[in-house]
C-alpha cells in the first residue's frame, strides 16, 4: 500500500524549499541575536572588568575614611564625598518619593481623560532630558537667586530626575493589583482613601519599591547637575544648604586633572559607584522576584 505524502505524520512530512528557506532564516535570526547578546554583555564584562582592576588597586581603608588631601600627600580619600552622596540622595529621595507615589496613585486609580493623558505625556518627556539641563535648571532656579551652591539644589535637581521613574513604576505597580482588592475593600464598607493607603498600595509595595530603587540608581553616578548645585567641598561638610562633596563630582574631578595620583582615586571611585548602582540594581531585581513568588 502506498502513503500519500497527505497521510504522514506533520514531524516526517518532507521539507518543501519555502520551509527549508523559512527554517534557514529562522536560524540565522537566532544565531544573530546570540551574537549581538553575547557582544553586549561582553562589552559591559569588559568595562566593569577594566574598571575594577583600576579600581580596586587604588582602595585602601584611608580612602575609604579620609578626605582629599594636596597631590602627592599620602592617606587621601573620598569619605567625605561618600557621605555627600548619600545625604544628597536621601534628600532627592525624601523628595521625590511621596509626590511620585501618589501621582501614580492618582493616574492609575483616577486618572482618565485629557488631564491624565497629559501628565503621562509630561513625564515621559521628562524622563529624556538631559541631566545636564535638569542641572541648569536647578541652578536658574535654586542657586542663582541666592547667589549660592548647596547640596539642597543638587537634591532637588536629583529629585526632578528621579519623579518620572517613580510615576510609571508605581501606576504600573498599583494598576496590575486585581480590581476585585480594590472592590472588595469597599464593599466592606472601607473609604477609598483608607482602601487605597491600606491596601491598594501595601499590594504594590514590591513594584513601588523596585522603582524607587530603579531610580535611585539612576541618580547615584550623575555628574552634570552637580557642576551647577552642589559645587564640591574638599572638607567634610554635612550642612546641606553649603557646598558639598559628592562622589561623582569628585570622580570627574580627579578625572580631567593632569596628576597620576587623582587618576588612581578617580578609578576607585568610578568602582565604588559602579559597585553601588550593581547592589540598587540586584536589590530591585530581588524585590520583583519576591513578588512573583509570592
């Protein structure tokens, strides 16, 4: 008896030449896009591996816990800049963060027509500006009035670059929690509002919080704004409304001068803060892991 070619199994069917083309482009869609992953992440691999080779040879504790001191003295460091840093981005982020989270509140819960439309819009534009614009910003409207640098006009330029992250994250994060939460709530009798604060956004926590942190990172190596706010400070300085050290405005510093030595730290620091933005960056991703699982 013979087997029609009709009657085979789909698996043992014969090739035509237009599957064997299709097959044949299909392999090299995916050979392709091997090659260009494996060439990102070799790229990337090759930076961080360069960096932390500079990098790790110039750390020492003194580096880590004193200032900077003239060229050629030895025992200089960064500290100063480090706790710069962090007051300057706690501040952005004491900043950003409820004017963030509740505007994504309001665009996920309530926000429809033209007026939420446009405040999406807004802050997508937001989100591409140039950091150095933001910066200019800052300093027309916080520096050049008083006539005065200040780490508080970094903070406020740091929180301007952090809002539209915060925004989508958190809509996102509070629009993806099931409706029937939210329905629920109020068929027991509870307020929007106690409804919202309570429960809503305590279910979006994870997305909320991996934002926050998204954007943290986002601001902790930005170097432009600080050239227009913060200034820079060679001593420890932990008054906001002065000048002050930060560790990417040090980094570029020691970067652009003509001595070896500031080349060294330049490297260390470029490590620490890459080292900082891999720790905000695993943390994030460990916070939305968390959340699948559960």
């Amino acid at each position: 008896m013979t087997t029609t070619r009709s009657q085979l199994p789909f698996g043992r069917r014969p090739l035509t030449a237009h599957m064997r083309w299709r097959y044949g482009w299909s392999a090299v869609g995916v050979i392709g896009s091997g090659f260009c992953a494996g060439l990102a992440a070799s790229l990337l691999l090759l930076i961080l591996g360069y960096v932390a080779i500079q990098g790790v040879a110039a750390l020492n504790p003194a580096f880590l816990t004193h200032v900077p001191r003239p060229v050629g003295v030895p025992g200089a460091g960064v500290a100063n800049g480090i706790v710069g840093t962090f007051i300057v981005v706690g501040i952005a982020v004491a900043l950003a963060t409820p004017v963030g989270v509740f505007t994504g509140i309001y665009l996920a819960l309530f926000g429809r027509g033209r007026f939420a439309e446009t405040v999406r819009f807004l802050a997508d534009v937001l989100s591409g500006i140039p950091s150095i614009a933001i910066g200019l910003f800052a300093y027309t409207l916080f520096v050049q009035p008083f006539r005065h640098f200040s780490a508080l006009s970094a903070s406020l330029a740091f929180a301007i670059l952090m809002l539209p992250l915060i925004i989508r994250t958190a809509e996102e994060s509070i629009a993806r929690v099931p409706t029937r939460v939210r329905e629920g709530a109020l068929a027991l009798g509870i307020s929007t509002y106690s409804s919202t604060i309570h429960i809503i956004v305590p279910a979006a926590r994870a997305g909320i919080i991996t934002g926050l942190l998204l954007a943290i990172a986002r601001v902790t190596g930005e170097t432009a704004p600080l050239l227009f706010t913060a200034f820079g400070s060679q001593f420890w300085e932990l008054n906001p409304t002065n000048p002050m050290a930060v560790l990417a405005l040090q980094v570029f510093t020691y970067a652009i001068s003509p001595y070896e030595d500031w080349h060294r730290q330049a490297w260390a620091g470029a490590f620490l803060l890459i080292v900082a933005v891999l720790i905000l960056n695993v943390s994030a991703r460990l916070v939305l892991r968390n959340r699948f699982e559960a």
